[in-house]
C-alpha cells in the first residue's frame, strides 16, 4: 500500500513510511492519503503492557508530509511462508488468538478515524468486484483455468446477495475497534516472538471481520477447514460464529478469484476445493 524503506544511519536504523494518493503495487488504483494516520492513531491507541512486545514502536509522526517513522524490528519475517509450507504452529496460532483478544478488549477510541475512503475502496475488492462478471481481472494470466473456475460464483445471485448484506455491514459504524486486515502479511516473526503491523485497515466495526479474515488465510494454507473451531474456543468476547464463517467465506473468494492475489503455491483442483468450502461458508 505505502512507501517503506528502511533508513540504516550511524547510530540505530528505523523503517520510514509514507502514504501516497495511491497503491504503491498498484498506482493505477487511488487510495487516502490520511491512511497512515489511521496507522498512527491505532498504534497510538491500543499500546499497553499487554501489547508493547507485539507491535513496533513508533519514533515519529509528521502528519503533513504523511510519514511515520518506526522501530527496526530487525530481521523479521512475515508469516506468508505458512502458504508454502501449509500449516501454522500452534504456539505461533495461539499468540495470534491472544493478540487479537487484547486489541478487541480495549475500548473504543473517542474520534478515532472513520477511515471510511480505505473502508470503500477494500468493500470494493472484497465485496464488489471479485463477484462482477465483467470486472476486467484475467484470472488465467495469474493461473489457466481460474477464469473458468470463477465463472459460477459470479452468477450464483443467492451468494452475492449475502456478500452484499455483509458488504453494507463493513460499511457501517461498530462497536470494537479492529485491525482490519489481520492475515499472513501483518504477521511478523522474529525468534519466538510476533509482531502485527499495518493496520492501516483499521476502524470501528464487528470483530468477526478480523476472525473471518484470520480464518480465511488459515483454511487457504492449510487446506482445512477446521480453523473456526479452534480459534472461537480461544477467542473471548461475544461473537457470531455464523457471521465469522461468512466473512471467512467471503475473503477466501476475493483472494482466489479477485486483484489482491496471495503468494499460494495451488494447483486448479485445490483452488476449486478452496471455493467449494468458501461457498458452503458464505451460505451456512
């Protein structure tokens, strides 16, 4: 999404990070600027004793020139390698569990940003275009055969219309404060400790957002679909597990069939299981 180097000087290194009126991947596609306030304002908002170890620190913030300056966290690796390997330790899945309790047990910020233009436009690639029959994405230049594989999903009117009820849900105001995109890539690991990042998603709305998308990721690299369980066992506050099931459903579909594409090593047949099991969610 952003611009991030990290800046080596005599003393210390720090990772810089500024937004622009873009998609750094994409730069066709438009994004808001004041997304890394957002960042900044959750990092500022939700640091504790509890959390201090699992997030970066951060040095500065100059507002105007849309830059954040952050703590180095070394030689860190982000946790897209369990698409490879297919599995995610257990330990590694609890202390994501326990993350995500403590960032959904801290009140709700007064005034925290509404982050509405980064809601609209991730509404637009998860609830909107991977489900449009015409929606310009050639899926067979990312795998052949995916075209094929995406066409019934886009005309089955009785799933899109749940996509589209739990679409207007994400839009709409709620009462826990969330990551926002909770998955692989704002998963970091360094020795036996892990941090999240990127929370630029962030605003105030129904915590099965972030279980779905956890779980979503979880069942596309491991092939199982036996994440919600587990994970709803470990999880404390009040939930609907139907809704969490359906918004897994939901995010598996958007990264098979949709632009936001993941690094997943799978052949057409698994991918056509993983939309199988993405379908049966969304429509439980």
């Amino acid at each position: 999404m952003n611009v991030v180097l990290r800046v080596k000087t005599s003393e210390r290194s720090f990772i810089l990070k500024q937004s622009r009126p873009y998609v750094e991947k994409y730069q066709q596609i438009e994004a808001p600027l004041d997304r890394i306030d957002v960042e900044h304002q959750f990092y500022k908002n939700i640091t504790n004793h509890e959390l201090k170890a699992h997030i970066p620190i951060v040095h500065n913030y100059n507002a105007s020139e849309h830059i954040m300056l952050l703590q180095d966290l070394g030689q860190c690796q982000d946790m897209t390698y369990i698409y490879e390997r297919r599995k995610i330790e257990p330990k590694n899945l609890l202390e994501l569990i326990k993350i995500l309790n403590t960032i959904h047990g801290k009140g709700v910020p007064k005034l925290f940003p509404k982050n509405m233009g980064l809601r609209q436009l991730n509404h637009q690639h998860i609830f909107v275009l991977p489900f449009m029959e015409e929606n310009g994405f050639q899926l067979d230049n990312i795998q052949n055969g995916l075209q094929e594989l995406s066409s019934p999903y886009k005309t089955d009117i009785t799933l899109k219309m749940v996509v589209e009820e739990i679409g207007e849900k994400y839009l709409q105001e709620g009462k826990v404060l969330l990551h926002g995109d909770y998955y692989p890539g704002s998963w970091m690991t360094e020795s036996n400790n892990i941090y999240v990042i990127d929370p630029e998603f962030s605003f105030v709305g129904f915590a099965e957002f972030d279980l779905g998308v956890m779980i979503a990721h979880l069942t596309m690299a491991s092939l199982k679909d036996d994440f919600t369980g587990t994970i709803l066992k470990q999880y404390q506050h009040k939930i609907d597990a139907k809704l969490v099931q359906q918004v897994a459903g939901i995010e598996m579909m958007r990264r098979l069939i949709g632009l936001a594409q993941l690094p997943l090593p799978r052949t057409i047949k698994e991918k056509g299981y993983l939309l199988q099991v993405a379908k049966k969610m969304i429509l439980s």
